[in-house]
C-alpha cells in the first residue's frame, strides 16, 4: 500500500495512526539503553528530525502506551525486538521552541509558561493531585512536583524528555549576549532548573533525553547540571537522525518512482541535502531529512521538481548565519568565511562546551557552524576535523551572506532590475555582460577602499554570490567534476525545455603589476576551456556558450571562445 510522506509530521502516534512513512529509526533506541549514562545529550542541525524522535522515544516508555505498543510499534525494529523497559516510565516532556526573546522578562516569562504547560499535561495524563503555584518560579514549580510525584507514585518513575534545551539560548546569544549571561550565570533561572532537574535524578528522575541544536549553555550550566552524557560525535549514532542514502531511495520506492525518475532526482538532492557527517571515523554521509520530505512531496504532488530547491520554513530557521558570525571577536573571521565558501577546508578541533563568558573567537565560530549545519567533517588531518560546507544549499546561503556582507561595507545593494537583465542576458542570449559590469562595480570599489587583498579565488567568490540569486533559472555548479578536471563555474538552465543558453567560465587573475601577462593568462584559460569542452560530460550539454573572465586588480577582461 502506497504510503504518504511525512513531511512537516513530528507527532509519531499520529504518523503511525494516518498511515504516513516511518523511517525506522528505533533500533537507536536499544543503542541508547546500553550506554552506561542514562541522561543523554544529543545535538543536531535544525530540521534533522529532533523533535520526531523524542516523540518515538515519549510513545516507547510511556507506561499508558502499553496497549497500543504493538500498532505503534509492531513494523518496527523495536517492536520486533522489544528492550525491558518499554512502557515504564511516566513522560515529562518539554519544548523550549518558540520563547519570546525580546527582552530578559519576556524570556523567563517564556521559559515559565512552557514548564508550567508541560508540567500540566503531565499532571493531568497521569492523574497527579498537584497544584502550580502561580508565585513559585519554574525551578520551585518544578522540584514541588518531583516531591508530590514521590508521595503519590512511590514505586514509579519519570523519563524526561527535552527538545530544543537551547533555542531561547541561540536567540539570546545572537543578539543579546548580556541577557544571555544573566539567565545561565550562577544565579540565573535557567541554571536553576537544571540544578532542580539534576536533584530528581536522587529520588524520580530514572532517565533524561535531551535534544538541541548547539552546547551553547553547557559550560554555563556545568555545575548545575554535569551529568549528561553528549555523544553528538559519537560515531555509533551518526545516523541516528537524518537520511542515509538508502533510506532516500526507500522513501523513493516507497512512493513508486520509477527507475528513470530516480535517477533524476537522486543526484539533485545528493548535491544539496547530503554530505553531513558528525563523527570523525563514522562511514556514511546523511542528508538533511526535512528537505528531503520536502522536495519528495512537492515532486509527487507537482508532477515534476519544485521551483525552489529549500523550504521557505527551512530557509528561515538557516538564515541566521549573519547573527551568530556578528558576535565572533576572533581576527580570522573573514578569513575563515572566504576559505569556507571558496570550499576550502579548515582544520579545527571542534568545542564540546561554550563558555561565551570568556569570548567567542575563531575556534569557537568554526566549531558554532559545525553545529549549526553550516560545516560538517569532510576528513582529518593528523587527527584533527577537517570542515567544509556540506552541500549546494549550505553553500548558497554562504553566498547570500557573503555578497550581504559586502554591500553593506560598500553601501551597494543589486536592485531586482539587475538581476533581471542578467537572468535575460544569459537565457537568451548567453551573455555575461550585467553580471560583468556588476562584478566589476564591485571590484572597484573594494579596491579603492582597500578592502580586500584581491585574488583567484575572492573574484570567484563575488561572481558565485552574484549568480547564485539566479537560482529559480539555473542550477549554478561551482567545480563541477569533469573527468576529475574542475570548471570554474557551470550555469546549467533548470529548464532544459525552453531552449535557454548554458554557460561555461573559467576565471584566473593577475595582480597589480602583472598586466603584462594578460595574454598569457587569457591563454591557459582558453586552453581549459578547450580542454573540458572535449568530454562528453561538456558534449552533452546544449546551447553552452563559454568564457574566459581574467580580472586585473579591478579590471575584468572577458573573451569568449568558440
């Protein structure tokens, strides 16, 4: 029977029930139980499946769950190989999403109503004679019930489950690092309540299950609550959240896409939702989940690939690159964003707890962008973490920070009227004139303020940024695998059908007092070009009108060939 995708579903009971897809992934939840600590940390990007797991994980221990234990759970891993302690445990879940951080008083204000709410659900699901004390805080609200717990329900116990522990916390730091300090100091509320949650581990706390995106308050909050185990990069739980490959293609087959259209779609999301990898020594690479339901559904429900690639709601929980770079100190700062979006990769070790009490400088902007989804580990050197931007879609957004950046240094700004010429310039024409004359305005004006010390790959860069807010008309492939060569650039049509022109560049660059060698450079670029153009990879594409582009400090010399 065929079964609808899950997409935007993160309630398990009600996937399950509706006859939606479950991506197996219980057999984590065995794992999980054979690790010494009970009181679990687990960090992932936004939108890797967080919040659906700690659903499966509240419908498996949940002591009133028993009798639908096989409905929920018979076409399972875990339902086939059952551990002791299913169904055993009284829930109490929390989800700090969604907090008013405007202000300090509207964020504790936030945290107390979402304590208070989830404390209600439990009280009332399990039958728990409590009061909520409107005076109490929400650590004193908190430990009155693990007291009342333990005179009503003397032989039991509570799992406590929380999703997105940090998401009041990121918003905090990006913008407000004072209040942030305030809630997760020694004295502060938020520290507070997990000294409280710690002390129910004494008497009715059995287990803990938390999920976030970032160890943001971990160091803060260390002495309160130092008994979690993080095994975010541990090797055996890479795949725990997110896609693997197969798990794609069974979600294919799943929906009865045909050979031919599968191998169509695959490569599309290979390159903008794969290449995550957590853990050092881990083997398989995992594609963002959301974005993969996302575009699955919209291809079956359209009859053909969505016009955006990313959700709009997954576009926003990922636009926030610009607040967390702002608050990094450190003097590599633009070095490590140029290296990164040119697909360089940094060799960092990667910071288990932060502690923005004594600064966020490089190391800990490099290790905040590995959490966030912006950087995963591509290898290791000597041991060490190498990080590169993981796929298409991280490095679009780079690009749209990256040109932010410089406008507004500049106080330049493309106008929509811009981009129109360039989009029409190229589809029909096959001409780069606008995104020249853009591209060199941009040039000149970092020039003559002395921005940048211009090279290769900073023009690269800006035409990248430039051309990636073409994206609804053409796929734009930086490096593109040729024969294992590397085109510059490849602006492939995302339209095949209305006959639009594709296009080939390669860039190179001279520095000042080079001019000279302007022929000779013009040269080495023809002959890449004539090179690549032999493959059949290049044959195969139609309408390619291809050039060379050299920049000479802020002059642009454009030839094109054949």
């Amino acid at each position: 029977m065929l079964k609808r995708l899950p997409n935007g579903i993160s309630n398990y009971e009600k996937l399950i029930e509706d006859g939606y897809y479950y991506v197996d992934k219980t057999m984590y939840i065995e794992k999980l139980e054979l690790l010494s600590n009970p009181t679990i940390m687990f960090l992932r990007p936004r939108k890797f499946g967080k919040t659906l797991f700690t659903s499966v994980l509240e419908n498996y221990y949940d002591v009133l769950k028993s009798d639908k234990f096989e409905e929920l759970f018979g076409g399972t891993y875990i339902g086939k190989n059952p551990t002791k302690i299913k169904n055993s445990y009284h829930i109490l879940k929390f989800n700090f999403s969604g907090i008013n951080t405007e202000t300090e008083e509207t964020t504790m204000k936030g945290f107390k109503n979402s304590v208070v709410e989830s404390i209600k659900l439990f009280v009332g699901r399990y039958n728990i004679d409590f009061y909520i004390n409107p005076e109490q805080e929400s650590e004193e609200i908190l430990d009155s019930l693990f007291t009342a717990f333990s005179l009503q329900k003397a032989s039991e116990k509570i799992y406590a489950i929380i999703d997105e522990y940090d998401h009041f916390a990121n918003e905090l730091l990006s913008f407000n690092t004072k209040q942030f300090k305030n809630l997760v100091s020694k004295n502060g509320r938020v520290r507070k309540w997990y000294e409280i949650l710690k002390k129910g581990t004494e008497t009715v706390v059995d287990r803990i299950f938390i999920t976030g995106v970032a160890p943001i308050t971990l160091d803060s909050l260390t002495s309160g609550f130092n008994i979690s185990k993080d095994i975010t990069r541990d090797e055996r739980f890479n795949e725990m959240f997110g896609f693997t490959r197969q798990e794609v293609i069974d979600l294919m087959n799943i929906q009865n896409l045909s050979k031919e259209e599968q191998e169509k779609i695959l490569p599309i999301m290979k390159e903008n939702y794969d290449g995550y990898r957590f853990a050092l020594n881990a083997k398989e690479k995992m594609y963002n989940s959301n974005m993969c339901l996302y575009l699955l559904s919209d291809y079956i429900g359209l009859g053909r690939m969505p016009e955006s690639l990313i959700d709009v709601n997954i576009a926003s929980d990922y636009s926030k690159l610009s607040k967390m770079i702002s608050i990094c100190k450190g003097e590599q700062k633009k070095s490590i964003m140029e290296k990164t979006i040119s697909g360089e990769g940094i060799v960092s070790e990667i910071i288990e707890k932060f502690n923005p009490e004594i600064g966020f400088g490089d190391q800990e902007l490099i290790s905040m962008l590995f959490y966030l989804g912006y950087l995963t580990i591509s290898g290791d050197r000597l041991g060490r973490p190498e990080l590169k931007i993981p796929n298409k879609i991280m490095k679009q957004l780079y690009a749209e920070y990256f040109l932010e950046s410089v406008d507004k240094d500049l106080s330049l700004r493309i106008s929509q009227d811009d981009y129109t010429i360039m989009a029409e310039e190229l589809a029909y024409e096959g001409r780069i004139d606008k995104i020249v004359e853009v591209l060199t305005n941009y040039l000149n004006n970092l020039s003559n303020r002395d921005y940048q010390k211009f090279d290769e790959k900073y023009v690269k860069i800006l035409f990248y940024s430039i051309v990636m807010n073409l994206k609804s008309v053409y796929w734009v492939k930086s490096e593109f695998e040729v024969n294992r060569e590397y085109p510059d650039l490849l602006l492939i049509p995302r339209d095949l059908d209305k006959g639009y022109k594709s296009i080939m560049i390669e860039f190179k660059y001279l520095k000042k007092g080079e001019e000279n060698n302007l022929a000779e450079k013009q040269k080495q670029a023809k002959e890449q070009i004539e090179r690549y153009s032999q493959y059949d990879e290049m044959q195969d594409i139609e309408n390619l009108h291809k050039y060379t582009v050299v920049a000479v400090v802020d002059e642009i010399y454009v030839e094109k060939i054949g």
